[in-house]
C-alpha cells in the first residue's frame, strides 16, 4: 500500500510540475504572441508615418518649386491618401509643414496612430533655387579656353557650364565636325565635285562643317572646355565671397538686405563648374578663412561643385568651402543650358501667359516696342514711346550738370542695332520695370541706378538685353561705374576699370580685365526679373538636412511644433 501511494503522490506530482510548466509555457506564449502584435503594430505606425513624411516632403518640395525655393506653411490629413497602406477605421495620419525663419528650411512631420500605435516622424529640409538668375555669374560656352578671364571681386554664386557652343549634330555622332580636307584645284576656295578630299567617316561624299551658332562671334566653332582648358582664371586679388563686407553703402542702400542665417549675414555663395579646371593664383581665392565683420559676414563658401579640379599656383588651397573641394559638379540630372535667345540650340520659350514661341527671339520681336534710336545720352531730346497694345512704353529726360538723366522703362523696348547709354561720367536713374532688348551690341558709359526713393529691384527693375555683347566702362574716358540692373548678353560682357555692380551677369564669356571689378549677387533679383530676360525657368533642388523620430504620447494623435 505504501508504495502505490508513493507512486501515486510522485504521479500527481509530475502532473503538477508539467501542469505549472504548461501554464507557465501558455503565459510566455501568450506574452511573446502579445509582444509580437504590438512589434508589428509598432512597425506599421512607423511604415505609415515614413510613407506620409515621403509624402509630405514631395508636396513641400512641389509647392516650394512654384514659390521661388521657399517652403509654404501646411497642415494635412493623409489618412484617405495612404488608405492602400492597409489603415483601419480609427487609424489617422496628419503631417504638417513649419517653415523656418529662412523660408528656404522647414520642419517636416507626421504623425501616424494605427492600431491604437502612435509614431511620429520628422525631418529638417532646405531648398536651393539654383536658377541661372540665382547667381552673381552665369557663364555658358567660354572662348579661348575660359569662361572667366582676368581679377574680379565676385560677391555670390558662380555658374559655368562650358558646354561648348550649340551645333547640328548632322550625323549623330555626338560631337561637332568641321568640313572633310580636300585639294583644291581650281583655288577657287569651295570644294568642287571631282576635287580630291578626306572622307572621315567614310560615307564617300564630301561633307562641309556643321552648322553651329558662333555666340561669341569669334568665327570659330568652340568645344566644350576640358581638364586642358581654364574654364575660370582668378589671379591676383580676385575673388569670390559669401558677403557685402566692403560693399560701397551708396550702392548697398539701393539693393535690399541680404539674408541672415543664424545671426551671420549670407548670400549662399555656391561655386558650380561643369567643364574645365579652375586656376587659382596669387593672393586670389574662392571663400576666406578669416574673420570677416567680425563674424557677422560668413567668411566660407557654402558650397564648391567642380569636375575636373583645380590648377594654379594656388589650386585647392585657395578655396575656404563648406562641402570642401573634393564635390563633382551635381546640377547634370537638371540638363541646365545656357540661355540662347536665337539661333542654333535656342528652345522654345513659354511667356507668361502660357504662349509658346519658337524661340525666344520670335516673342521677343513680337512682343517689343520699337525705338529708332542707337543711343540715349543727355544730348538725345527728351521724348516718350508708347504704350504699346502690350504697355510697353520707354520716356527720357536728359540729364544737366547738377542733375541726372531720368528713364522710365516698362515692358520691352526693343532697338535695331546697337545702343549707347549714357555719356562718360554720367548719371541715369531709372523708374519702372522694364528691359533694354538691343539687336547687337549694348555699351554703358553712365551710372545706371534705381530713381531716389526706389530699391533695385523690388520696386523698379532694369534689363540690359543684348543679342551679342555688353560693354560696360569699355569707351574712351569711362571711368569706375556704379550699376544696378540684371545684364544678359548672348556673346560677351566686358567690366572694365572697377566697377561697382549689383545684379546678375550672364553670358557666354566674361572678360574682367586687371581693375578688379565688383558684381554684386542680389538675391531678390531671381523672383523680380525684368520682363523678357532670358533663362526664367526655375530650377529648384532640395536636401534632407537631419532626420529623427519624435516622442509623442500613445493615446493621442497629434504634430508637435518645432
């Protein structure tokens, strides 16, 4: 009897160690499966809400693009848009966007709750408008093997493309020809059937060279710029600065303040080259260690974008960037040309009311008014043109000794030839918002300043528009020049003796000469161009600056501030 009861206890026993085993396994199994489903509903808040913050981020950009770079203030619930993502009733998804006291940064959110799970992401971004008016220089072909020549104090962003100059690429073989060799027998200067000649690509013609569009009318076809080329030449003091510091305050009180960046005064100095090196030499250089106004002026560069390096006796010691020298050239996925007006390579152009033109030119022609004169000066009469059925209209009242010439522009005034503004010495203050559109050259010998009273260029604005070249300073007895205007020439633009300049160059080639000029960027120039300028289109991009996970309380939905 003893036995079977002590068999029997050890028999109840081992049930009772299996039953508490099989308790404690139904516990654990139960925990692990509840740990589980709030892992997987973990997971699924934090997928919504990244998909909404992607979401999120892609509108701000959109709006930002069609608002000159800068982000706009929203709130917006994104539980319909991102119901495929398997939400359930009750589930909610909200994101907002918080612009920074910079427009051009914002806060991005959202906060998704699924499942009674609350998770709530967010992200620092910043926009870059990167429009070819959203520099101090814009540089398109170069010649002779530089974009830029001579020493310049360039205060702002620099853009060169030296993509070459645009050609037919009549036999598709990417890269332009020049006429097939041939004897010339008959030395009559043109190839004659039955003449002797090279035939290159073996198509048993002869073949003359491709056409191309000579913008910097030098006769010549140029070639993109190589790593055996200079596409910019800084010697001397030249220069390329992020700031105002030393800028003349009779011209700084005609431009609006620059922006400030976390206290410190920045223009957002970017240096971009897509073809050549860049030389750098003596006491030239792009960005400065030093301290500057004290630490109110940013002294660096933000950014320095080049493909093929640097050269100089200086080279890469000379640049003080914030991304260092080591960055290629980023803008290739945008197909950023330059700006042609006529001519080979130019595109079609879109006005303001949505007409598409040919070409620039063709609207340009069509929707100008026409002055027969080849200069304005303060010997040339007082007179008044227009309006026009398009309300361009352009008046003049010369200027004496103790006052300056007055011009009012408004529209596009447009001149057969070349144009001469102003005499050496001279003064010519302008009102209006208006474009200077000669069919040649443009040469300036006055000052050219906003009118008393007005800020270039919110409240009046000046386009110096020119099919081939600008010259500024460049006639006998110019001397130094203050300018505020956006200047836009389809070949050259000449700076000589030290001139002081507030606006925007762009042009195929750029000759700085030894004088040191200065060309000031103004950043509000890109959202207030004249009408009919060149290279309107925007071009935006966008960086996501830092990225984290927000703490929010679980029982509520909701989108912290910044």
């Amino acid at each position: 009897m003893r036995r079977r009861a002590f068999v029997s206890w050890m028999v109840l026993g081992i049930l009772f160690v299996l039953l508490a085993l099989g308790i404690g396994l139904v516990g654990t199994t139960t925990n692990t499966l509840a740990r589980a489903v709030r892992e997987v509903r973990y997971q699924q808040a934090f997928d919504v809400a990244q998909a909404g913050l992607e979401y999120a981020v892609s509108k701000a950009y959109e709006l930002a693009e069609g608002n000159g770079g800068d982000f706009l203030s929203a709130d917006e619930d994104l539980t319909a848009t991102l119901g495929d993502l398997g939400l359930q009733p009750g589930d909610q998804v909200q994101s907002s966007v918080r612009p920074g006291s910079a427009g051009f940064v914002a806060w991005v959110t959202c906060t998704a709750r699924v499942r009674g799970v609350t998770r709530s992401l967010r992200t620092f971004v910043s926009t870059k408008d990167v429009s070819i008016w959203n520099n101090a220089i814009f540089a398109g072909t170069g010649a002779t093997g530089r974009a830029i020549n001579g020493n310049v104090d360039i205060r702002g962003s620099v853009h060169i493309l030296g993509d070459g100059e645009y050609y037919s690429d009549l036999n598709g073989n990417g890269r332009w020809d020049s006429a097939e060799t041939f004897t010339d027998t008959n030395r009559n200067g043109v190839w004659d059937p039955g003449e002797p000649f090279v035939d290159r690509n073996g198509d048993g013609v002869w073949n003359s060279a491709e056409p191309y569009n000579d913008t910097n009318a030098n006769g010549i076809y140029d070639p993109p710029l190589t790593t055996t080329e200079l596409s910019t030449s800084l010697g001397g003091t030249a220069y390329i600065g992020n700031n105002y510091s030393g800028m003349p305050a009779d011209l700084r009180a005609l431009v609006p303040a620059p922006p400030v960046v976390g206290g410190v005064q920045t223009l957002g100095t970017e240096v971009r080259v897509k073809h050549g090196l860049v030389s750098i030499s003596g006491n030239a250089s792009i960005g400065t260690n030093a301290i500057v106004d004290a630490g109110l002026s940013k002294n660096t560069v933000d950014g320095v974008y080049v493909n093929d390096g640097f050269t100089g006796n200086k080279g890469a010691a000379g640049v003080f960037s914030d991304n260092g020298t080591s960055n290629a050239y980023d803008l290739g996925h945008l197909d950023m040309g330059f700006p042609v007006v006529a001519g080979i390579g130019a595109e079609p152009y879109r006005d303001s009311t949505g007409t598409v033109w040919s070409n620039q030119e063709a609207f340009l022609e069509a929707r100008s008014l026409r002055v027969s004169l080849s200069a304005i000066r303060d010997s040339t009469p007082a007179f008044t043109v227009g309006p026009d059925a398009y309300g361009n209209r352009i008046s003049w009242t010369p200027g004496t000794k103790s006052t300056p010439g007055v011009l009012e522009v408004y529209g596009i005034v447009r001149f057969p030839g070349d144009l001469q503004l102003g005499d050496s010495k001279a003064t010519i203050r302008y009102r209006g918002s208006g474009t200077l559109y000669a069919r040649r050259d443009i040469n300036i010998s006055a000052n050219l300043l906003p009118a008393v009273g007005q800020v270039f260029p919110t409240t009046s604005r000046l386009g110096i528009l020119a099919m081939r070249n600008i010259g500024l300073a460049t006639g006998s007895g110019d001397a130094q020049l203050s300018m505020a205007a956006a200047f836009y020439a389809q070949g050259t633009i000449t700076s000589a003796k030290q001139n002081q300049i507030a606006g925007t160059f762009v042009a195929n080639f750029f000759n700085m000469g030894t004088n040191v000029p200065n060309i000031y960027q103004v950043p509000d120039l890109r959202r207030n161009l004249p009408p009919g300028m060149p290279g309107d289109k925007p071009y935006v991009t966008l960086r996501l600056r830092s990225w984290r996970e927000r703490r929010v309380a679980q029982s509520t939905l909701s989108v912290p501030a910044p």
